[in-house]
C-alpha cells in the first residue's frame, strides 16, 4: 500500500466536500452539555474536530447503538403487523479514531458475524471508511503493547494519518481505502519526507513499550484453570458493579432485547447495551444468580476479555485502550489486575520469561 | 497516619472487625483499600483525594463484602450522614461497624487530583460543609483543619437554571439525558440505592423503559432523583461516576433545596430524625393544591 | 390514547383554538371520584378532556403514574383527593401532599411547567368545586398547547429518540 | 390472550340520550382480548344482568367490563352476577359513562369518545386482574370497653346482657364517671346518682363483664376481631379481694384536706380514700403524692443515705384495716386481655379558663382573671355543690366565705363557639344544664335571683325547649343576651359587666356567685390513647367518626367504635343512645365466629423486599410486620416486610412509598394501573 500526505487545509476542504455529498462524518468532538467531554461524534467540519485527547466513549456507539429499534409491531383487532427496522446506512466516514478504538472494530466482526450474520453492525461497517490517527502513545493506564498493538497500529483502519507540521502523513491500509483514497485524490500530495513521522511513531512506541507487559499466553492459561480462586472475590471488593468500565469498552458488545409496549396498540423491539457486570444480566426468572457476587461478575468480564473470546476467536477481546481503569470511580485498574494474574501465573509456570513482562 | 494505620492494625489484631474499609494509594490516585490482615494496614492514607463516600460498602446489596460482616469504615463528616440514612432505614447494624472518622478539610473533586486544594478543585459538598467533628463515629482522628475552601458553583448553576425559561431548561436536560446510556452506575455506586430491584429493572410492568432514549432516560433520571429526596446526602458519587458526564448533582442538590425550604429538612448524621418524605405534618403548606 | 396515531391536529403545529387538550385525572375514591359522581348526578356540565383513573388514596398515587401518562400523550394531570384530616385513611393525603411538593419542583426544574399538573382537595359533597377544576385546567392546559416537552411513546417506527 | 366481554349499558336514555352507546360497544369490539362486545338498555336489570351470563357461557369470557354507572352504585351488583357465572367476582370492573361522562356533557361525539377511551382502559386493567377471595379473620367474641362513665357502663351490660364478654378499663379509682357528680338530671330533674348507681351495680355484679378500675390502656396490637390490649392496673395498694370496704382506713387516715377530685375540688378527702360512697369497686386507693408513709419511703430513697433502723412513718392505715388488706408493696401490674372489638367512651373534661392552656391555640380568659376569684366556679362544681352528697350536702354555700348566695349569675359559651379562645364549636350540653342549674338555685333560694348570659338558646331535644323555657319565667330569673366582658373580686361581691345585646343596656351585676358553662373538650391525653388505636382526631381533640351521618360511631379503624363526648360533646340521653349503637355494631361483629374482609390488601414480594421499612412509615395502621427470611440451615438472610392482611385498610399508601414497587395493592396493582394509563 501507498503512503502519501495531507495538507490540514486540504483535509479541511475535503470534509467540506464529503459533507456535501451526504457523507456523515464521525470524529473526536466535545459533546454537548455540561461536561463537554471528548467523544466521537457526528462533526460538521474540521474545526469540530480534536486530535490528541483519547475520547471518552468509544467508537462502537456509531456501530452497536445505546439502544436502537430492531423491530416494531402494530395491532388492530385480530390483525398484528410487523415493521421491521431498515439496517441500511448511508455513506459515512470516521476521521480520527484511535488505534485501539479502529482495532476494537475487527477485533468484534467475529463475535458479530459468527453463527449469525448481525446486518445492522455489518451494513455499518460496510458504510464507512475508517480513517485512525497514530497515537502518541497514551498514558499510564494504555496498555496496547500487550495485547499486541501498538500506538501505530493499522488494525481496523482503512487509512492512518501520523500527525507531521502542517497536516498528516497518510498510510492507506486496505484497498476500501486506497479506493478512497483514489476518489478524493485531488486533496492529497505525494509522501514527501517520512524522517518526522517516523520520530513521531518511534517516541510514541517508546512511551508505550515502557509500562508493563504482562504475558497474555500465560494469563490465558491461568484463568482457565483458576476459575475457583480467592483473587476474584478479594479483586472485586472494591467494584461497584457499576459497569462503565463496559459502557466505555471498545469491544464489549453485549446487548439485551426488550419489548416495549407503547400502548395497547403496538411498540417496539429494541436492542440495549447490557452489562456483565450488573446482577440481573443473569439474573434467572426463578430468582436464581448463576453469578450472585461481584468476584463472579467480575471473573466473567476478565475470563470473556482475556480467555473465552480467544479460545473461540482467537484473539484478545481487548485492545489496550485503558479507558475501563481510567473511567472507574473505584480505581480498579485492568493493567494492574494483568499484572496480578500475571505474577500468580509465573509462580505456576516458572517457564514463563521474565522478558515479556518488560518491567521498567 | 500512623494513628489510622494503627488503629486498623488494633481493630483487626484484637478481632473488633473483620476488615477496614480505607483509602490507599492506586495506580490512578486515591482509591477504597480492603484491609482484612493487620500487617496490611500500613497502606492505608488519609488526604484531600479522599472524595469517594466509603458508606457505600456498608450497603446490603454489597453481597460479595457479607463475608466480612463486622466493617470498619473510614468516614469524612459528611460521610456519617450516609451512615444516618442506612441506620433509619434499617439497612444496618449499628453494633456491626466501627466507624472510624477523619478530621478534614475539604476533599479534590478527584481522586487523582494533585497540589493544594482549592475553589476550583473542591467537590461541591464541601461548599457547605457542616459537620466538622463527627458525632456518630466510633474514633476520631486526624488534627482540625481548616475549613474547605469556599464554592459555590453548584448553587450559582442551579440559580441559574431557574433563571431560564422552561423550554430553555427542559432543552439543557435533554441535552444531558440524551447522553445517558442507561449503565446505571449512578445507581450501583449511591450509598442510598440499596433496593434489591430498583424500580428501573421491575419489568411486569416497566415502568421505566431501559432503553437509552429520551424517553426512557428523562424517566430513570427524574425518578432516581425523586426516590433519593431526602434521602440523598449529597456525596456527589453518582456524578463522579456517570460515564457521560451527566451532572446528577444538580438535581439532587435541587431537591435537597426543596426539602429543607418545604419541610426544614437537611441531612443529618442523626439517624433519629425522620426522613422528609414518609413523615409529614398536618400543617405542610398546600399554597401548590386548589 | 385513541387508535389513532398522534394526528396533525396534535402536532406542534396545532392551532391552540382547535386543540383538545387530553388530561389523565388520578383521584382517590371516597372523596374526588365520589364528588365527581355527584357532579354528575347534579347534572353539572364540563369539559370532556378528564379521563378519571380511580384510586383507593391520593397516597397510592405515585409520581410514576404522572409520569406515564405524560409519556402516553396527556397534555394535562389532575391530581385529586380528600381535604386535610378528611382523609379516608386517616393520612394518606398528606403523604401525597409532600410527595407532590416534591415531584412538582423537580418537573419545574426538568423545565416542565408544573402549571400541567392540578393538584386538588375535592371532597364528596363538592362536585361543583370538581366541575371548576376540570374547567380550570382544561381551559389552562389549552391554552399552554400541546405538551411538547415530554419524549413521547408512539408506534410509528419513525427516527430514533435517541438522536 | 385474554376473552373480555364488555357491556355497554344505555341505563334508559340515562345514558344513552348523549352516549352512542352501540358505537362504543362496536369500537371495543376489535379491541385486542375483546371476545364479545354488545350494548343493553339497562344492564343492571334481571334481563340485563342474564345476558352478561348467558355471554360469559357463551363466549368462556375470563374477564368482564360493565360500562353504565358510578361503580358505588352498581359495583357489587355485577360482581355478583359474575361470580353467579362462574367468574371470580374480582374479574369484573365497571366503567362510569354515567356521572363521570353522560350526564356532564352534552357533546355526543366528545362523550361516545371519552366513553370508549375509558372502556378501552378499563379493559386494558381488567387483563391484569386477579382473582381474589375474601380474607377470613377469626373473631375473639370479647369486648374492650374503655371508660366508665354512663357510655362505658351502657355499653359494657349491652354488650354482656347479650351474652358477650366485656373488659371495662376505667382510669379512676371507680366507674361511674361524670354522671356520678351531677346532682340532678334535665329535663326530668331526676337525681343523678339515684339512676346511676343501681346500673354501676350491675356491671360490678355482671359475671361477664370484667372491670379493671384504676388502670389504663397501655399498648393496643392486633386488629379488628383480634386485639390484644395491654391494660396498666396502677397500684391501688389495697388488696381487692381483701378488702371489706369497712372504711376504718379511711378514718384513721391522718392527712385530711386534700382536695377531693370527686368534689371537683370544693371538698377534702383522706389520702387513703374512695372517691364517694357509692364507688364501683368499693375499694380505697392509697394516693401516693400525699400518703405521709409513701412521702417518706421516697425522701429515703432521695437522700440515698442507709436505711436507718427508724420507726416507719404513719401506717395507721395498716393498723386499721382488719383484714390486712394494706400492702405497700403492690407496684403497677400490667394484664393482657384478647378481645375481638373496642368501645372508646372516654369522656369529656371542662375547659379550665386559667392562663396556663395545655394545647397551644386555646388560651384564657384574662378578663375574668384566669380562674382567680373564688366565687367563680365552674358547671360541675355547682353540681357538687347542689348535691345532696356534695361537700355541703346539698346546701348551696359559696367557696369563699360559706355564705349563702343571694344573686347567682351564669356565663354560657364559656371557650364555646368563641374562635379566639380556640373552641368555636357548640358544647351542646351547656344551654340546659344552666336552666337547671337556675332552677336548682331557684329551688334552694326561693327569693334569691338568676341572671343567665347567653348568646342563643339551643334546646333542641325532646322535652328540652319548655325546660329552658320554665327556667326563664321563673321569678327572679333574668336571661340577658350578650356575653359578659368582665368580671372582678369587689369586696365580698364579684362584679359582672356586660352588655345586654338586646336592649342595648350596659349591666353591671353584683353577684354573690358566679357559673361559668365553660366548653367540653376531650379527655387530657386523649392523643395517646387514639395513636395507640390508629383513630384519627379533629383539631379539638374529639374523635372522628368514619362517616359523619352513615357511620356515627364507627371509626376509620375497623372494630373500634365510639360513645359518647369522647366523638363530640354530648348529653345523657344521646350518650347512652350512642353508647346502644356501638354495643349493636360490636354485636353484629362478634355475633359471627369469623369476619370476611374485601382482599383488597396490600402484599409484598419477598423475594425483592429490601427491608428499608418505608412502608412501615407510610402505613397509618400498623399494618407492616417485620418477617425474618432464613436460608435452610435456618441463618438469617434478611429481614423483610410483610402485610398483615387483618390490618390493612387497603389504602395503598405503603406501595407508593415504596421506592421499589415490590409491595402491590391487590384490586389495585402496579400491572392493573400501568395498563389504564397506558390505555387512557
């Protein structure tokens, strides 16, 4: 693939372009509302956008909705109708995504195309290029390197931009976006000298690669054998069970359908975010909990992320991103709780080199 | 320091309690530390980071801290009328909890915040700060502070959020309501949602939609602030949790004005004292009733 | 509501002189459900647009009623029951009285105009007081139009609420 | 899905004349769950209420909708004629298309719509009805009567004379109450105590009527068919069934001038005393304020210094009594008695025109200085004083000086009907009992002279109206209207002024006398007893009736029933009238070895209880109980509530304070309510 580069102002000129054409853009912004915090979101220009800050919520809203109607009915007498709900999506782009939140996207394709094909989030991947940004290489709590990634990881995008004075080298990914790039040519320049892209991406992977790195293989292992273990209860003490750690995930994707009545005459079925950390998300009809504490809700999350997601999918069904330790009111903290496992799974497996932690 | 740290050694050496509920350095800042082994107790710190209301673990719903049944807790002032609120209504033994107060002077916003405190990084229940010496805990430590610097900015928002019109208010809650993606964390952190099933997750019938709509969202909003009037103590946890940054504050502390001016009702670390709604007296001004 | 999906003459375009306001009345039983049938057996004339819901007390009432019914499309509430002291349960009123104060600041700070909702004490031998409230409101809720600040339930599989 | 029959009623043109009642039915039709829809001209009738039968055969309906009237008239009408089908009668809801719709308005298209909005609800509700059956209570056939004045005593042999147990709690040392300290009676003029004493003989000899006396009611639990009452018997000190009644305690009883309570304090009495002669039980009580032998057990216990191996003080009481019936050590003792229903008949007190009020919104009478003077005395200290057995047996002499009063003058509406003393109601009573007591006075003093302030005459009773009359046209009798504006000592004379509203004419009176009629209030700490029963309270203080002209003395609390001026002042007749009427109302309950009670009674969901107890708080009954959920090794889970069905009154305030929704009223539930309003 070709690497070429993008003057701001010409990018700008080409959101302004796209825009006209209908095609919806998504990017890091402030939200609306009191806490203006960064998040992506439906921008309408480039002066929208904020580089740099690592949105609070992620990506995934643009292709597994909050809440969205999958289904509606209508009755009349006797008669009930189904509407069912378009899962069509018109063209759109995002500009700007983090490594880790472009990675997310693929990292859940398999979860949402395996023994069933889910229309609405494949028609939405379909609809939109995904442009990333190299990261610089985060804060304390990213942990992409050990899963893996890294700040200038192209998984999941179709083009990447590596912020240089005055614009952005472009690395196109995929041949969705070198087609892209193809259509919008005019805004783009040859690549020109690559000497500050390379210093950016070697100063972010030298950040990055200096925190921990726990073993993933071997907490792998650990957890499938330490499903029974005194660490789940003792780690949870301090959770609330309040799941924002899930609602800002990049790659928890669990849902719930809902029938909501609205009215005698009709409503609707909808598809809500779920939460494994919330005590009715098992909560059985009989008033059973198959997970009645925190330690075994807790255990689900760290045992999806780290050992049944790649045993089915193989891959981690995390990408490094941090936010879960950095929006939890509580400080639980998941590079720690790597670190943790990890070290208990050293004790068990001496064989385990002491390298692939890269302890500072 | 040494005397917390100490204290917490006693209580678990001499089997007072079964564990201490504190605050310890984590990787982000400040955060609740488990202590249940004396030769732990030495990670436990008190300071102006100290801002998450460690009530909460006193909760019933806490299922996974039962094994645990007899708690120390560290608790700033305004903490105890958490406290207050959970013995009134009969979620906890008295005898069960050591109640370990802190002398203090104003807590960060956040738990990670660093330098001196001040009126920009205060949390907002400290504006008012009004129990400075805990009566209704067991220990009490620490030297007087001095008073938490002065804030009024939650008071000056909603002053002037009555100052607006009702379409311009109701436009700035939809504004903040249709962010809400229904995680509840708001709930799951409060000292005061101890329902085994909130009203939220009842679903014969639903009253509220769990769908993240507006619809659905200005329902569990408004009815989480109506169920904590005059319950709430205004610990500012529900903000501090809110993934999306809602500020929930506002209408707790909305409602707390409503109480105290209709039924001077503030909350109190007395637990004697009868809760706002669920008491009444025959005269209660009707001026609203034709 | 009727089976008819919300209509045009219900939208935010409605001209207020047209505008049949739908109002939801929660009434205790002994006291407003019984002087809103002597209302009737005295033959007083009033508006159309109150649709009562009986309840044993006003304390049975729950905001969560109000807010339904706001949500299902009332333009209008009234809430009603027994006078002070009158109550049939002894206290139940006063309960309501400070529950209502309550709910009735938190819609105003919601910037929903309180002025939708008709708190009253309408005892059995009032059904001329129950005739003016029903009036009362009705001609207020009229005039205020349509209630367009609540997200509303319908069944046309229409965009999202969730913008 | 649900098979709901609807039936929309015409009720005559009633109905129809502005509902187009077979369009409503017709529009219910389709309706989701509708199996059957039809329109009747009156459905309340025999043909009308066989068609929703044969329909209910017909179509298996398993749930039915009667649209025509208020469902207070025709409610158990129609649950009737279901439930003769075959269908709980529960499964059967009515709509009111009549008060609520046809007869106010006149619109026929804006009433045939609201009619079928409401339908439509009313069927959205009827899916979720369940089927209930009524809750049997059993029935302890005992009676608790509290008070023993002439509305306890009536109440209590009515009760026991039709064969029924009766408990009798009376706080004096004896039964008998007000009644026992008025001389003679209006209109009839017969003596009081002559009437009396014979009944109060009867409830001591009464083998089903048991008589605590000197013992209050101390805790109520339980409820209508079931209370269990605990009675506090204070400490007589003399033992019942010792004592001979000889009164040789009495007589050797060295302290002597205590003010007699039964005097209403114009006489003295012993402190080892009965309070008149003819007491119910005859039986002294030992007063412990003023026994100089118990005044001396409590200076030792004061000063706390070693019992010195002193003479005991006094005792002569103890030396006295001959069959040793004396014992000091006798503490307060509480009894539990079971009974099915209570009779309050606590009684009245006159209001005290002292500048010290025991409630804040009453106050004095600062212009007749407080209750200062001492020729100024009340109703009841007349009567004692015209009383044959009064401190004077029977000679009218006044407190002061003992002299014979020539010019008596009478208040009336003393605190009565007066705003601003806080009791602006009529204490009934006060009109006649005045023109008796001039006709007393006029019968003690043949030459002296009456002068009567009043603002009305009220003699509204049979007999009453010439009573009062004959009492103005006696000779020497002056009735004035107008109210007395002052009144002071003046040497040996008190001087009334006043106005006389009618002519116009200041008076001033110099009176040997003064009567004051002052208000009836009700009993001091009434407010105890009542919270304890769960009956509420006007803003007096009387006791509130659960229907003022249908239900007179029953209360709110079911199984508790009212007699007397404990409800509103009252006289003799209309107290024993009343106190009758309850005695009918506790027999009709008692009469049946179970009761069935409407299952419409709050429940709680257990498995989602969090145990706050705000339900507790809400429930005005008591209704909540406190239940422990163990697991199975019998370890204590939580505790949570649970709703005693006998209690509940079924108001539902307990689920709306429920932040969970996990309490549900029955007939009212979360589910039914949620479909009307989604409907509606």
């Amino acid at each position: 693939m070709q690497t070429r580069s993008i003057k701001t102002k010409e990018l700008s000129a080409l959101l302004d372009q796209l825009r006209a054409a209908g095609v919806e853009i998504i990017a890091p912004a402030r939200a609306p509302g009191v806490g203006r915090a960064v998040v992506y979101r439906r921008v309408s220009g480039f002066s929208d956008i904020i580089m740099g800050v690592q949105p609070r919520g992620t990506l995934k809203e643009h292709f597994l909705p909050a809440s969205e109607r999958i289904l509606g009915w209508r009755r009349g007498g006797a008669h009930l109708e189904l509407l069912e709900a378009s899962t069509d999506c018109a063209p759109r782009i995002v500009l700007g995504a983090f490594p880790c939140d472009a990675a997310a996207l693929e990292v859940v394709d398999a979860v949402m195309g395996w023994d069933y094909r889910d229309e609405f989030w494949f028609n939405r991947r379909q609809a939109t290029i995904v442009v990333s940004i190299a990261c610089d290489g985060g804060d304390e709590s990213c942990f992409c390197h050990a899963v893996g990634l890294s700040p200038g990881s192209t998984r999941g995008a179709d083009l990447m931009f590596v912020p240089v004075d005055g614009g952005f080298q472009v690395e196109v990914t995929t041949g969705r976006g070198q087609a892209w790039l193809e259509e919008h040519q005019e805004y783009f320049s040859e690549a020109g000298d690559s000497t500050q892209a390379v210093a950016f991406q070697e100063r972010a992977t030298t950040r990055s690669s200096q925190r921990p790195r726990p073993h993933m293989e071997s907490i792998g292992r650990w957890l499938k054998n330490n499903f029974q273990h005194d660490y789940w209860d003792q780690l949870a003490l301090r959770c609330h069970g309040c799941g924002a750690c899930t609602m800002v995930c990049p790659t928890c994707h669990c849902f719930d359908l809902v029938d909501e009545p609205e009215g005698p005459e009709g409503g609707s079925r909808r598809r809500n975010w779920d939460t494994c950390q919330a005590a009715t998300f098992t909560l059985h009809a009989s008033g059973h909990n198959p997970r009645p504490g925190q330690g075994a809700r807790y255990r689900q999350r760290i045992l999806h992320k780290f050992s049944i997601y790649p045993a089915r999918f193989h891959e981690l069904l995390c990408t490094g991103c941090g936010r879960c330790s950095r929006v939890c009111s509580s400080g639980m903290d998941m590079l720690e709780l790597l670190g943790e496992i990890h070290d208990m799974a050293s004790i068990t497996e001496p064989t385990t080199s002491p390298e692939a932690r890269n302890e500072p | 320091m040494k005397e917390l740290q100490d204290l917490a050694r006693r209580l678990l050496l001499e089997g007072r309690v079964d564990i201490v509920i504190g605050y310890q350095q984590g990787p982000r800042g400040v955060r609740p530390s488990f202590v249940t082994r004396p030769e732990q107790a030495d990670a436990l710190i008190f300071d102006e980071r100290c801002v998450h209301n460690l009530v909460t673990y006193l909760s019933p719903r806490r299922a996974h801290l039962a094994a645990w049944p007899r708690r120390a807790v560290v608790v700033k002032g305004c903490d105890t009328r958490a406290v207050a609120v959970l013995l009134r209504e009969s979620h906890i033994d008295r005898e069960d909890i050591v109640l370990i107060g802190l002398r203090c002077g104003g807590v960060h916003r956040s738990a990670e915040a660093s330098g001196p405190l001040t009126a920009e990084s205060v949390a907002f229940r400290c504006a008012d700060c009004s129990i400075r010496e805990p009566e209704l805990v067991d220990h009490l430590l620490g030297d007087p502070r001095p008073a938490p610097p002065g804030n009024s900015r939650l008071a000056e928002r909603i002053g002037q959020l009555e100052s607006m019109s009702h379409e311009q208010r109701r436009e700035f809650w939809n504004n903040e309501f249709s962010r809400c993606i229904r995680c509840h964390a708001c709930r799951q952190v409060c000292p005061m949602c101890y329902c085994e099933r909130c009203i939220a997750d009842k679903t014969r019938p639903r009253w509220i939609e769990s769908s993240a709509h507006l619809r659905g969202n200005t329902a569990w909003n408004m009815i989480r602030a109506m169920h904590l009037a005059g319950r709430c103590v205004g610990c500012g946890e529900c903000g501090r949790a809110c993934p999306v940054g809602i500020p929930l504050g506002l209408l707790n502390r909305k409602l707390a004005m409503v109480v105290d001016e209709h039924f001077d009702y503030r909350a109190t670390d007395d637990p004697e004292v009868p809760g706002p709604l669920g008491s009444f007296r025959s005269d209660d001004a009707e001026e609203f009733i034709v | 509501m009727s089976n008819q999906a919300p209509s045009a003459a219900r939208g935010p375009s409605a001209d207020n002189a047209t505008f049949e306001p739908r109002i939801v009345a929660f009434v205790c039983n002994w006291c407003t459900y019984t002087g809103a049938d002597l209302a009737g057996t005295s033959r007083i004339q009033m508006a159309s647009n109150v649709r009562i819901l009986r309840l044993p007390c006003t304390g049975r009432i729950d905001p969560l009623f109000v807010m339904k019914a706001f949500e299902r499309g009332a333009d209008g509430i009234i809430v009603s029951g027994c006078h002070p002291g009158d109550c049939h349960y002894i206290v139940g009123n006063f309960h309501a009285r400070r529950r209502f104060r309550v709910f009735r600041e938190l819609l105003d700070f919601l910037g929903v105009d309180p002025e939708r909702i008709t708190f009253s004490w309408v005892s059995a031998s009032e059904g001329g007081k129950w005739a003016q409230v029903v009036n009362d409101t009705t001609r207020r809720i009229r005039e205020m139009g349509p209630m367009e600040s609540w997200p509303r339930a319908s069944t046309a599989l229409d965009d999202d609420l969730h913008g | 899905m649900a098979r709901i029959g609807v039936f929309v009623c015409h009720c005559g043109e009633n109905i129809a004349r502005t509902v187009d009642c077979a369009r409503v039915a017709e529009a219910l039709a389709d309706h989701p769950g509708v199996e059957f829809s039809t329109d009747y001209k009156y459905m309340c009738s025999d043909p009308g209420q066989s068609l929703i039968k044969q329909s209910m055969k017909e179509h298996r309906l398993d749930g039915v909708v009667v649209a025509s009237c208020s469902p207070h008239m025709h409610e158990k009408t129609f649950r009737k004629a279901v439930s003769a089908a075959g269908l709980n009668p529960f499964k059967c809801e009515m709509t009111n298309i009549r008060e609520h719709c046809s007869w106010i308005h006149e619109d026929r298209a804006a009433a045939t719509e609201k009619s079928t909005d409401l339908v439509r609800a009313t069927v959205e509700r009827v899916k979720y009805n369940q089927a209930l059956s009524p809750i049997t209570i059993p029935i302890t056939p005992r009676a608790l009567v509290i008070g023993g004045g002439i509305a306890g005593i009536q109440a209590a042999l009515d009760i026991a004379d039709a064969g029924r147990e009766v408990v009798l709690v009376e706080k004096e040392p004896s039964i008998g109450g007000h009644m026992s300290q008025l001389s003679e009676t209006f209109p009839t003029m017969d003596c009081s105590q002559c009437i009396l004493t014979p009944r109060m003989v009867d409830v001591a000899q009464h083998p089903r009527i048991t008589l605590h006396s000197f013992s209050e009611v101390d805790a109520v639990d339980g409820y209508i068919g079931n209370f269990d009452i605990t009675i506090r018997k204070k400490a007589r000190r003399v033992d019942e069934d010792l004592c001979n009644s000889c009164g040789a305690c009495m007589q050797a009883c060295p302290t002597r001038k205590i003010p007699s309570e039964f005097d209403a304090g114009l006489g003295t009495r012993t402190s080892i005393y009965v309070p008149f002669p003819q007491a119910v039980p005859n039986v002294p009580v030992i007063d412990e304020p003023n026994c100089l032998y118990l005044k001396s057990l409590a200076r030792r216990r004061k000063s706390k210094k070693p019992a010195r191996s002193r003479k005991p003080v006094c005792q002569r009481c103890v030396k006295a009594c001959g069959p040793k019936a004396i014992d000091f050590q006798q503490e307060d003792r509480l009894v539990t008695e079971k009974v099915g229903a209570i009779v309050v008949a606590t009684g009245y007190r006159l209001y005290d025109i002292g500048r010290e009020q025991d409630e804040p919104g009453i106050s004095g009478y600062g212009e007749y200085g407080y209750g200062k003077v001492p020729d100024v005395i009340d109703g009841l200290q007349f009567e004692r004083l015209m009383s044959a057995s009064g401190p004077t047996g029977g000679e009218l002499r006044r407190p002061s000086d003992g002299k014979v009063p020539r010019h008596v003058v009478f208040l009336q509406c003393i605190g009565s009907r007066d705003p601003a003393k806080g009791m602006e109601y009529c204490s009934g009573i006060c009109c006649m009992y005045t023109a008796k007591h001039v006709l007393l006075f006029k019968h003690k003093v043949h030459n002296g002279r009456a002068t009567v302030f009043y603002m009305d005459i009220r003699a509204a009773g049979k007999g009453y109206d010439p009573f009062t009359r004959q009492a103005m046209e006696e000779p020497g009798v002056q009735y004035l209207r107008g109210r007395a504006s002052e009144l002071y000592r003046d040497g040996d004379v008190v001087r009334v002024l006043g106005v006389d509203t009618l002519s116009q004419e200041a008076v001033d009176i110099k009176a040997d006398l003064v009567v004051l009629a002052t208000a009836i209030r009700p009993q001091k700490g009434i407010q105890d007893l009542t919270r304890k029963l769960s009956v509420s309270v006007d803003h007096h203080g009387f006791m509130n009736e659960a229907h003022p002209k249908l239900r007179p003395v029953e209360t709110a609390t079911a199984g508790v029933f009212l007699a007397g001026a404990c409800q509103a002042p009252r006289d003799i007749p209309d107290t024993v009238a009343m106190a009758s009427a309850a005695s009918s109302k506790v027999l009709a309950l008692l009469s049946r070895d179970e009761l069935e009670r409407e299952p419409q009674v709050a429940l709680v969901d257990t498995a989602n209880c969090s145990g706050c107890f705000h339900c507790e708080r809400a429930c005005h009954y008591g209704a909540i109980e406190h239940e422990e959920i163990k697991d199975g090794q019998g370890r204590l889970i939580r505790v949570v509530a649970r709703v005693n069905p006998g209690v509940c009154q079924g108001c539902g305030s307990c689920v709306a304070a429920c932040l969970s929704n996990c309490i549900e009223l029955q007939g009212y539930t979360d589910d039914q309510i949620f479909a009307s309003i989604q409907a509606i």
